[in-house]
C-alpha cells in the first residue's frame, strides 16, 4: 500500500468557495497552482476535492483520473489522494465506484458514511479496495466510529500496519474549533484494540496548528488546508493554503518527536 503522506494539505473541500476565502482553489488550475506552492512550502501530499462547472462538489472517477494524472505530471514527488464525501448528495454505491474506479492509489472515506449500506457489502468493499493495492483512509469523527470499523473492517485488515486512519478534532463542536486533546479520546482507542495503524489528524478552527503538533507528538501525521481552518493560531487569516503548510511545518518541526 501506499503510505500516507507525512504532510497532507487540504486546500479547498466540498463546500467552501472563494467567498470564503478569495485564494481558495476551485478549477483544477488552481489546484495545481496551490499545490505546487503547498509542496515547496513543506506539503508531500493532497487531499483532493473536485468541483463541477457551476462550483459545486464532484464525485467523478472520470474527473478524478484526468485529475490525478495531471496534478502527478506536473508534480510527480506530490501524493495524490482523492475523497468520496457524500456532502449529502452521493449514496455508497456512487462512492464505491468511484474509490475503485478513479486510478487514485489513496482514498479518503467515512466509515459512518459507506455503513449505510449493509456491513457485508461495505466489508466486500474494503476487501475489494485491498486487492486492487487502494490505501483507504479511514475518517473517523468519534471513538463510536472507530467501533464501527472496528466491527465492519475484516479481522486481517483492521490488524494491519497498512490500516490507514484520519481523526478529525473539532468538526462537531459548537463553534467547529479543535482541542489538541481531542486526539486523546482516539489515541485511548487504538491501545485498546492494540493497533498500529498509518495514522493522521486534521483539526478545525484556530486551534488547527496546535493540534497537528500534538499529533505529530504522539507520532502522526499531519493534514492542514483551508478545508479545515484558514486561520494561523494567532487568530489571524492565511493568505493562502501554502502560508498555512509552512505555518504548520515550522509547528511540527518544533515539536519533540
């Protein structure tokens, strides 16, 4: 399997647009403009959102094969990996198809979200994902979700070193900002099923650089981007997603490993 990148940017999501943020990147050029600046400001890897002609998001595999193919031309040392958030508008099936159909060696998913459909079929899936060598990772937004795959996920993959996990911190609290030891909660969870997974956090609001360097404390790795906070931990804006990388890198670098 593919690793997951150490430091994954983020930079756009599946509902934020240039109101937002004026320097968020919506059309594939922008993307690839952003994560050139993200990988010479520290980022290995990108968390890939696709959007239609009207600006809305797009579960394509189609799409999402150009997509990879171009961003990995231009930046052949970037990895690539591609969501299948629902945003309310893809069911599993959908979702499936396209994590298996895209091309994209890395895959982001929700357990909650695929377990819509009956456990076994979302079992097949990750069995199917297994044996074509698709990484996917894992999000989970409780320890209630890290249950559920916990119960979902075949005994042999759940085991392994390649399990690929995302914790996010922040994104049901009152005002969508992380504590650092929200991750405390997840971490107490893998020791009790004494796993040792490829693990990564991501963390929203102003407390998003202070949380990534806790995780990379206690040994993970990293996703940053406006998708998650677009604020420095002063409370003051980014100019841009590669302002935010470098922010975090020099955070992760300062902290003890």
């Amino acid at each position: 399997m593919t690793a997951l990148p150490a430091l994954m940017v983020a930079p756009n999501g599946a509902r934020l647009t240039k109101a937002d943020h004026p320097a968020l990147p919506m059309t594939l050029p922008e993307i690839v403009t952003c994560a050139r600046a993200c990988h010479a400001a520290g980022a290995d890897g990108l968390h890939l959102h696709l959007r239609d002609s009207t600006g809305a998001h797009l579960l394509d595999a189609g799409a999402y094969r150009e997509a990879v193919q171009e961003i990995s031309g231009q930046l052949p040392a970037m990895a690539v990996q591609i969501t299948t958030e629902a945003v309310g508008k893809y069911e599993p099936p959908h979702q499936r198809e396209v994590a298996l159909n895209s091309g994209a060696a890395l895959v982001s998913a929700s357990i909650r979200e695929l377990c819509r459909d009956p456990a076994d079929v979302t079992r097949a899936f990750y069995e199917d994902c297994a044996a074509q060598g698709i990484a996917i990772q894992h999000i989970l937004y409780d320890r209630a979700d890290g249950e559920l795959l916990a119960k979902t996920l075949p005994a042999e993959l759940l085991a392994t070193s390649d399990l690929q996990l995302l914790f996010v911190l922040g994104r049901y609290a009152t005002d969508q900002n992380s504590n650092p030891h929200d991750l405390d909660d997840f971490l107490d969870w893998m020791g009790a099923h004494d796993l040792s997974p490829d693990w990564a956090v991501c963390a929203f609001g102003q407390n998003e650089t202070a949380s990534l360097a806790y995780a990379a404390q206690k040994g993970g790795k990293c996703r940053v981007g406006f998708e998650n906070s677009r604020v420095h931990a002063d409370g003051t804006m980014a100019k841009d997603n590669a302002e935010r990388v470098k922010a975090v890198r020099t955070a992760i670098g300062a902290s003890p490993a």
